[in-house]
C-alpha cells in the first residue's frame, strides 16, 4: 500500500512538474493599452489563468491604434513561441497574413471583442449592432425628454475600419430612421480623448443637438466637450470608466452602454486552454451582453 501511494505521489508530482516545467504560452493583443476597456480584459484574462492552472499568460499591445503596429505585436508573439493568441483585432483584414503566419505556426487563436476575418478557435464579443442601437434609443428619449424632436446630431467614432466600433454606428444609426433629425457625416477621433474632444468642440459650433461617442476615447472625449463648452447638448456614449462615470453623475452624458470585457477576457482564455487540450470549441460567435448605465 505504501509502494502504491508512493508511485502515485510520483506520477502527481512529474504530472504537475511537466506542467510547470512548460506550461501554455498566452498572449492576450489588445488594439490598444490606453483604454480602461482593455486592462478589464487583461483582468478577466489573468483571472481564467490562475484558476486555470498551468499557462504562461501575458498582455501585450501597441500604444496606439495602429495596424502596423498590431501586425508586429502579434508577429512578435509567434516569434516567442506561444501557443494561443487571444486577440481584439484592430482592423479585420489588415492582420491577415500575420493571423496566417500564426496558424502555420500551430498557434490557436480567439477573438475577444473585436474579431478578424480569419477562422478561430472561439469568438467572445458584444452584438454592437444591437448595443449601438440601444444608444440611440437612449439618446432619443433624452432628447425627447429635453423637448428636442429634430436637430442636427453628431457621430465620433474610431475610424472606419474598426469592425466594432462601425457596426455600433449602424445600429446608432438605424435608431434614428424616419425621424425628423439629421445624422451628420461620421467624424473620426482614433480613440483619443484630446482628439474626439476637439472635433465634439466643432460640432457644438455648428448647433448640433445631440452626439454619440463609438468607444471609451471617444466618448469621455465628447463628454469632456459637453463640460467645457456648458451647452444643452445631450451625449451618448459607449463603454464604463470612472472618467464616464463621472461625466454621467455631472450630467454632460446621459448614458453610456456598458459591455462586459472582463467576461470576454476570462471565457476567451478558458476556451484557448480548452483548443489547446484538443477539447471541442464552438467557433460560433459568443455575445456577452451589454447593459445601460445612466445616471
């Protein structure tokens, strides 16, 4: 009996041993670290691998958008030998050949929030369709509530690539179909919160009524415009910080939806793990929900 326990002690510890000895290399490839956004990804990431057990993990991105940039990130990734990439792809076509050169590679790959078009593993992401949808919708009853049924509105989105952040301008957009208000053309601001500030600033100028930022950059941007311009005009923007938060107490926006990247970075590792095991992994896109926060 004492043989028996003993061998089993052994083949435990080799087990674990060999586990830690080399474990799963992950790298989590956000589009960015400026946004508060991302690092809840990291979190939800780092959370899985703990629990997990047995993964090297890691978050990695450029300092700014940028797909140049992005391309050597995940370029760089394969080079050091990991085994998944968990990636929110800043453009869904210009990292192709990098995402090619991952799979050659035997790296899996799972898409968090923004999907490239290129197969994966596993797809955890939010319907921005439907949630910029539900933006517009919030905008149209704070501009109903303020008495305001037609005006001019304002757009400040990523850019035109971004395949999140355009589709929640689709939906944004659709809100408003057969209304008596005018949509303007899209302003671009790349995230940045100076940049979407100063283009809000414009808009404001030109007597808009109400405006709707695509991303967290963007839409503290346009708050911060609202603020500083004390005008009556009503913002909506997308995603939670505390920067957000505190323009919606000080009503400059009148809400922000709120998506759940915390569940898109642990589930998205979970499943990485889950492909890397040989485990069955549904490639279907999984949404994880979105919420209203107002004040």
């Amino acid at each position: 009996m004492k043989a028996v326990r003993s061998a089993v002690l052994a083949a435990l510890f080799m087990g674990y041993g060999a586990a830690y000895a080399a474990p799963y290399k992950v790298s989590l490839i956000t589009m960015d670290q400026m946004d508060r956004y991302w690092a809840a990804v990291d979190e939800g990431a780092a959370k899985a691998a703990a629990e997990l057990g047995g993964v090297e993990y890691k978050w990695t991105a450029p300092d700014v958008k940028d797909d140049a940039k992005q391309i050597q990130f995940i370029k760089n990734e394969i080079g050091e030998g990991v085994n998944a990439i968990l990636l929110a792809a800043n453009d869904p076509d210009a990292v192709t050949s990098a995402l090619e050169e991952a799979a050659a590679a035997g790296v899996k790959l799972v898409y968090v929030d923004s999907p490239a078009n290129f197969p994966a593993a596993a797809t955890f992401t939010t319907n921005n369709e439907t949630a910029g949808a539900a933006a517009g919708r919030e905008l149209l009853k704070a501009l109903e509530k303020a008495g305001v049924t037609e005006g001019k509105i304002g757009v400040i989105n990523v850019n035109a690539a971004t395949a999140s952040t355009a589709a929640r301008e689709r939906g944004f957009r659709k809100a408003f179909e057969g209304m008596k208000y005018t949509l303007l053309e899209t302003q671009y601001g790349e995230g940045d919160v100076t940049r979407s500030a100063m283009i809000t600033t414009g808009l404001i100028a030109q007597g808009i009524v109400g405006l709707f930022g695509a991303n967290e950059g963007s839409s503290v941007g346009v708050g911060n415009a609202i603020r500083n311009a004390e005008c009556k005009v009503l913002g909506v923007g997308f995603d939670a910080s505390d920067a957000l938060m505190a323009l919606i107490q000080e009503g400059h926006l009148a809400a922000t939806m709120v998506q759940n990247p915390g569940v898109m970075g642990y589930e998205g590792m979970k499943a990485a793990v889950a492909a890397l095991q040989g485990k069955a992994v549904s490639p279907e896109p999984v949404d994880t929900g979105v919420s209203v926060l107002t004040r």
